[in-house]
C-alpha cells in the first residue's frame, strides 16, 4: 500500500520541490501533487521510478507515516539562514532517524525520558541543579553523551548535508531528541551536547524554543554546565595567560575559546584581557579547531549495545535498514560517529571508539519540572550487575540478545583521552 505522507518525506529530504520531482520524473507537477494529497496513488512502475530518483526503497513508501517533526518545536542555531529547502530536509532527516528510535523501542527496553526543566530559572541556576545531582560535584562531566541517553534522550548524528544546521534538538511525542554534528572535534561536540540540553531543559515542550535570547541562553548553560563556577573558581584561574587555560581547558574537555569566555563570564578576566586572550587563541589556530588536542569524540551507549545485541543474532546493519525501509549508507548517516557501521562498496567507517559495553542508569520517571538528572555508570573491568541496559526479551523475528552487564564505577572524575603510545 502506497503512503503518500512517505512520498512527501522523501522528497524533502532529498531537497526537491514538487516541480523539481516532476522534472526528474517526465510526470506533470499535478500528478505528484496529487499522489501527496491522497488523491491518486502511483503504479507500481511509477512508484519504482520515484524511489530510484528518490534513493529509497520503494518498501520505504509502503510503511506507516513517519513522525512529523514541527518546526516550531526545533531548535535550530540560525533558522533564519537557512533555506526552506535546508530548513525541509534537516527536518526530514530527523523523522527519519525518529522511525529508527521507534524500531529499536519496538525491540529493546530503553531509558525512560527524565530530563528536568527550569523555565523560570537563569541558565546559570538550572545548569547548576545538574552537576550536584550527579554525583561528581564540581568535577567535570566525563561522558556527556552517555548522561544524556542514561536519561531518556535519543542522540544521533547529523546527516552529512545537513551540516549547515550544526545541531538541533527537540521533544516529539515526549521523547527528547538531539542531533549532533559528529564531524567537530571532541572539545566541540560536548559543548554542542550541552547546548542543546540546555535547550532542552529551559524550553519544555510547550514552550516554543529558541527566539532572540533562545541562543545566548543555551550557550550560557552548556558554559555553566560544563564548567561549574566552584569547580572552576578552585582552579585560580584568575588573569590565566593562554597557557595556562590551554592546560585547564583539557580538564573539563571543553574548547581553549569556550573556557576563556566562562572566565570572562565569572570575572575571572577582565574584558581587555579577554579581548587579547582570544586573538591570541585565534592566531594560534583555535578559533575553529583544537590544535593538538587528544580528546576523543564520544560514542552512543545505547547504539553500540543495540547493534551488538542484534549482531549475535546474526542481524548486520543491512538488516536493520532493511526493516526500516531505507539503505544501509542513509543508517550509516544517523549513527555515523557514535557507533562504527561498516558500509560496503568503499563506503565510511565511524571514527569514534566502540566503547566497552557498560550499562547506565535506567531511569523510571517521566521528563518533568524539577526531575534529577541521572548519571550514568562508569566502565570497569572488575564489578558488574545483572540489571540490563536493554530488555531481555526481543522481537522473535530478532531473537533474544544476551543480556548487558552494568559495571562499577570508576575513579576518573574527567573526560577521558586516549594514551600516548
């Protein structure tokens, strides 16, 4: 059965105007209109036609509706720039993602949102409810990404050509969502993260995000959240000189740029020094990079666990796409980053680590105001619990995945970075 909310899907994502469909397709602008509105559903030829123009399966066009992702719900960094067409298929992307979220909740049990919200609070006072709730008080958060799956957000990667939007968040159906452009460096991806929980946790999904002061808010959170004002003030980091904050700034694992304006923030810089710091930085290379910088991108949990799981059942990837109606190399974009897929042909590999399977808190309670962040479990080798990350039972036509262990916690209070060999 042809679903013509599909059609429009697709079409989006792959940035064409109805005109432009019709164009690739030698069929009238009518007729695709058509198709989309319920009117006239496509033989099996014509169907077949736009799926090759459309790269997707024509299996992609016979599921259910896929969920819609609002525009006012989103929020994006500069939608003003954007073009209806980027704005169109940035959106779609993240629909499309959302039907993998809903085939994995199919088959897996997976954390509960319980993301809190402050919409009265400064985003300096709503970052500083999360640290001291989790356990590491004014140390850094070692693993930004796995605190925020530990709490029910579903994080994926921005696909390739939708870069432009840099990073997006949202609330659908009462899940969080947050897509990160997996490309940045380490420093840069968990400051986006945090950014976007800010988002998050200063817009409840009643209320519109972003506008004028949407932005500046959420940099000011993911600053205060990532670099907690006593932590930083037992530093001594007043009047630092560029190398004493391109050393601090591996502690917290945020970039060299971001820790000078949280000093300046704290008045721990004067603006004259500030303004010198940053010139200085940006001559030595950071204002877009981290020269030298040994942090790694951080991973998906929650991914990782999924695809091994289906992988002792003998379930590749391909079969994951497959079931969702789509191509092995259009999975690879939404996971690209966070987990390795391999794609065949000479396609990419995902450069981030596959972490050591580990399990993070589940929590039980529903996203709401005044809701306690939870943290997730560090890795160790030595301690484990038989509570799974992920249900025991799975759909039949996957099998039933061995169940995943919970380890103890570890002493390391930071990001983490690889060992010099």
């Amino acid at each position: 059965m042809f679903t013509p909310e599909r059609l429009v899907l697709a079409r989006k994502r792959r940035r064409m105007t109805q005109a432009a469909l019709a164009a690739a397709s030698g069929l009238s602008a009518q007729s695709i209109n058509a198709f989309e509105k319920h009117r006239k559903a496509p033989s099996a030829d014509t169907l077949a036609m736009l799926a090759e123009i459309l790269r997707f399966p024509v299996a992609f066009f016979q599921a259910p509706p896929a969920p819609e992702m609002q525009l006012d719900a989103v929020s994006f960094r500069a939608p003003t720039r954007m073009s209806a067409l980027e704005r169109d298929a940035t959106l779609s992307s993240g629909a499309v993602a959302s039907t993998l979220n809903a085939w994995m909740e199919e088959r897996f049990r997976l954390p509960a949102p319980n993301v809190p919200t402050y919409p009265h609070l400064t985003p300096e006072q709503a970052a500083e409810q999360g640290p001291s709730c989790l356990g590491v008080g004014e140390a850094p958060v070692p693993n930004l990404v796995h605190l925020l799956e530990a709490n029910g957000v579903r994080v994926f990667s921005l696909a390739p050509d939708c870069l432009d939007a840099d990073a997006f968040s949202t609330v659908h159906s009462g899940t969080p969502y947050i897509f990160l452009n997996t490309r940045k460096t380490g420093e840069r991806g968990r400051f986006d993260a945090a950014h976007e929980l800010g988002h998050l946790v200063l817009n409840p999904e009643h209320r519109i995000p972003g506008g004028r002061e949407g932005e500046p808010e959420a940099n000011s959170f993911a600053c205060a959240f990532l670099m907690p004002r006593a932590g930083i003030i037992a530093q001594r980091l007043n009047d630092a000189a560029v190398e004493r904050i391109l050393s601090a700034k591996r502690r917290w694992g945020v970039s060299a740029m971001a820790l000078a304006y949280r000093l300046r923030d704290l008045g721990l810089l004067s603006e004259w020094r500030h303004t010198q710091t940053v010139k200085k930085l940006a001559q030595m290379g950071y204002r877009n990079g981290e020269p030298g910088s040994l942090l790694a991108r951080e991973s998906s949990q929650r991914l990782a666990k999924v695809f091994d799981a289906l992988r002792t059942k003998s379930m590749a990837p391909a079969d994951i796409a497959a079931h969702m109606g789509i191509h092995l190399d259009d999975l690879n974009d939404y996971v690209f980053g966070l987990v390795p897929v391999s794609v065949p042909g000479g396609g990419r590999k995902s450069s981030a680590p596959r972490p050591e399977p580990h399990l993070v808190h589940t929590p039980v309670s529903p996203s709401r105001p005044g809701a306690v962040l939870r943290a997730p479990s560090a890795s160790s080798a030595d301690t484990e619990s038989t509570t799974p990350l992920l249900d025991e039972s799975i759909d039949e036509s996957v099998g039933r995945p061995t169940p995943l262990r919970r380890p103890g916690r570890s002493r390391m209070s930071g990001p983490q970075t690889p060992r010099r060999k």
